[in-house]
C-alpha cells in the first residue's frame, strides 16, 4: 500500500525526493499550438478550443446576473464557510503588502521604496475532478487586498461556490474558460478579453506549459505541479498522519506523500493505518503505491536533511524547534492540531504553492506577488559633489568611459557648454594621467 524504505537506500530515496518539473514533449507542442492559435485568431479561436475541450455550449463571459443567480444555489453552510476563509485570507494578506520608505545613505542623496499594485492580474481556477473555490479565493483576494484594479478569473467549469467565491474576493470578470487557450487568452487578450499583467494559479500540465510559454511576454507566478506533503515526526499520532498522507494523495495520481521518522515503531504503524483508511475510490490509492513512502532515518537530524533535500510543497512537523530547521518549504505546519487540508482552506495563508523543489527558492503565493516595487532615486548638487568622484573611479575601472563623463559633468563648474569644451572635458584627465577625481 505504502513502502517502508530505509534512508541508507541510496537510489530508492532518490526516487521519491529528487524530481525535477515533469516535461512532456507531446504537451509542450500542443499548448505551443494552441498558444500560436489564440494569438492569431483571437476569440474564434478560443471559442473552438473551449467547445472541444471543455463542451462550452453558449457565451464564454459569465455575466454578472448569472453568477448573482447561480451563487444563491450555493447552501448556507458553504457561503458562511467561504466568508469565513475569505476573512481569514484578507487578514493574512494585509501582512504581506510590501510597505514604501525613504531613506538617505549619504547627504544629498535619497531613495525611496514605491509600491504600487498591477492593474490587472488573471487567475486560473481548474475545473477538474472537483470544484476548487478555495483556488480562486486563494489567488484573487490577495490580488485585490494589493489594489489591483481588474482581477480576471477564468475556469473552464465553475459550479455555484465558484462563482459565489468570485463574487466574495471581487472578481471583476469571469470566463467559462480553461486550458492553454484560457492561459494565451489572458496573456495576450483578445476582442472579448482582456489582456492582464500577470497570471497565477494551478492548472493541469497544458496550463503549465502555456504558462511557460507565455512568461517572456506575461508575468506569472510560478510553476504548480503535481502537490506533495512531507511529514516529520518522532512521536506523532500513527492515524493523523495516516490521514494527513492520504488527504494530500487524494488529489492526483501524481501527486507525493511522503513520511519521514527516526522511529521504526511509528514507521510500522502509520504504513498501517494508511492501508486500513485507503479510501475504496479515488487516486489516493494509485497516488500512494507510485509516488508515496515511509522513511525510516537513524536520526531526526536526518529527517531534517531528507526534507530540506525535497524542499516540499506542504511540510508537517512536530514542533517549532524542528520547523525552525525546515528551511526549504512552501509552507510548514506545526503540532499534531495544525492539519494540513486546514491549510487549504480556512488558516488564511495562501495554498498556491511550490512544487517539484521551487521551494528551495521561493514560498507561497502572496499579495507582495501582484504589487510593483520601484526604487525613486533623488540627488541633489551637494549630493553628486560628494558621491560623485567615487561614482567617476568605478566607471573609469569598468572602461565605460560615457558613465564617467556623465558624472564628471555635473562635478564641473556651471558654465555654457559648447562642443569644443565638451570635447576637452571628455578628454581631460584620461589624456594627461590624472586620476579619475582628479580637480573634482
């Protein structure tokens, strides 16, 4: 049900730790077509790829009614829930705006921190096996908590809590959309839709691709893969952890539960309760079999490592001295109440995460991902007096002789310039050996 391996077998560790981005050759070419296509025909286009793909029959732009009157079919105990997790993510959204400053280095010379939102973001929800309201809320909040003006959402098969979740983050357009041809949409836009600044959130390997296709010309977040958990426990609870694997495998076929601890008794008893909870339908069997394992380690400084090594998705632990050493994770989750799938919905923190090792890089989606943060640079007369000559050395070392003259100009006695001085100023001190600062 679930293998039990031994942290000293090399090569079977590498297999379920190390994997890099799954590429698919055959997908690449057709999300590249479908990406080609969108672009030169536009709508008619999208139009086609959605009716084949994905059965649109009618409109692709969900009109405001429509979501109004299908999001009161959703039950009360689900829109409370769904306000509930949109209060929580706002909150912790607020936290994560990056703030302006100024500030002097030196007399004369200030610089300033200038953040301003984008003016219009995409967001993919996927429309698969289950509807994911979660998924939108999760990437449009933060987007409007940023001040991002026009927040453009496309699935390719909204149900009643979607749209009622587009209503609650503040979605000021949807589409019946998904796929590459929803992905090309967004970032190149078409009569009907409009193009955005940036696209974020989780799709299948065609969304992927299109993505990675259309990030030189359109921001994107990052690439989502397959999800994958990996828990670390001396002394957890054997069912919980059961529970946790199973909740994180019930995804995808593809997706990784892994579990890592020094105990061989814990070990034995997890692999247990996962072989009795294993749902009777579903990937989470599959998910298990091919991409999940419990690894027994000679030390929980070693189960450390193993994680650091993965840099996973989700990682699980049992306390804040061991979080404090999982540096490499989308994000951690701490104590036996801290349930991962609590995660996905309710905590406030976003669940558009990482995968395949890109935690070694970065976290989770953010509301600081949807804000432009400029630098504004002001100096005045005394300030390039007195950086300046430092300024002339540097460039004079680097050969960018213009860089040099740029400065020294303005280290000059103002006088009328006149082409004959420029000429001389220029090759002033370079032709008699004079240092760089030389009668500044």
């Amino acid at each position: 049900m679930i293998r039990i391996l031994d942290s000293n077998d090399v090569q079977a560790i590498a297999a379920v730790l190390d994997r890099s981005p799954a590429r698919d050759a055959q997908v690449e070419r057709t999300a590249a077509a479908i990406v080609a296509d969108v672009r030169a025909r536009g709508d008619a286009a999208v139009l086609e790829y959605a009716r084949r793909f994905d059965g649109l029959d009618g409109a692709f732009e969900i009109s405001r009614a429509e979501m109004t009157r299908e999001a009161a079919r959703v039950p009360a105990d689900v829109k409370r829930a769904i306000r509930a997790a949109a209060r929580s993510i706002r909150h912790v959204a607020a936290k994560q705006v990056p703030r302006g400053w100024r500030t002097s280095p030196s007399a004369g010379v200030a610089i300033e921190q200038r953040v301003t939102p984008l003016d219009r973001v995409g967001c993919y929800v996927p429309g698969g096996r289950y509807p994911l309201p979660s998924s939108l809320l999760m990437s449009a909040i933060p987007a409007r908590t940023a001040g991002v003006r026009d927040i453009v959402a496309v699935c390719p098969k909204p149900d009643p809590a979607v749209l009622h979740a587009a209503l609650e983050a503040g979605v000021t357009r949807m589409f019946r959309l998904g796929g590459a041809q929803a992905i090309a949409a967004l970032a190149y836009g078409t009569p009907s839709i409009p193009r955005v600044d940036k696209i974020v959130g989780p799709g299948n390997a065609y969304v992927a691709a299109a993505k990675a296709l259309v990030s030189p010309d359109c921001a994107i977040d990052f690439f989502a893969g397959p999800t994958e958990i990996l828990i670390v426990s001396e002394n957890g609870r054997a069912d919980w952890i059961a529970a946790d694997l199973i909740a994180q495998a019930e995804h995808d076929e593809d997706a990784r539960a892994v579990f890592v601890t020094p105990s061989r008794r814990l070990a034995r008893a997890v692999a247990e309760e996962v072989a009795a909870r294993m749902p009777g339908t579903g990937p989470a069997r599959a998910s298990l079999a091919r991409n999940g394992a419990v690894i027994v380690t000679r030390t929980i400084n070693e189960a450390i490592a193993l994680s650091n090594r993965m840099a996973p998705e989700h990682a699980v632990c049992d306390s804040k001295t061991v979080a404090a050493r999982l540096t490499r994770a989308g994000t951690i989750f701490v104590g036996p109440f801290s349930a991962q799938a609590a995660g996905d919905y309710v905590t406030g923190s976003n669940h558009v995460l990482p995968t395949s090792g890109a935690a070694r890089a970065r976290g989770g989606l953010s509301a600081a991902d949807f804000v432009r943060v400029a630098t504004v640079q002001t100096v005045t007369r005394a300030g390039i007096r007195r950086i300046g000559p430092d300024g002339v050395a540097l460039a004079t070392a680097e050969g960018l002789s213009g860089h040099a003259a740029s400065i020294r100009a303005r280290l000059q006695p103002r006088e009328r310039s006149t082409p004959a001085k420029r000429r001389a100023s220029a090759r002033g001190g370079e032709s008699k050996g004079r240092g760089p600062s030389d009668g500044e």
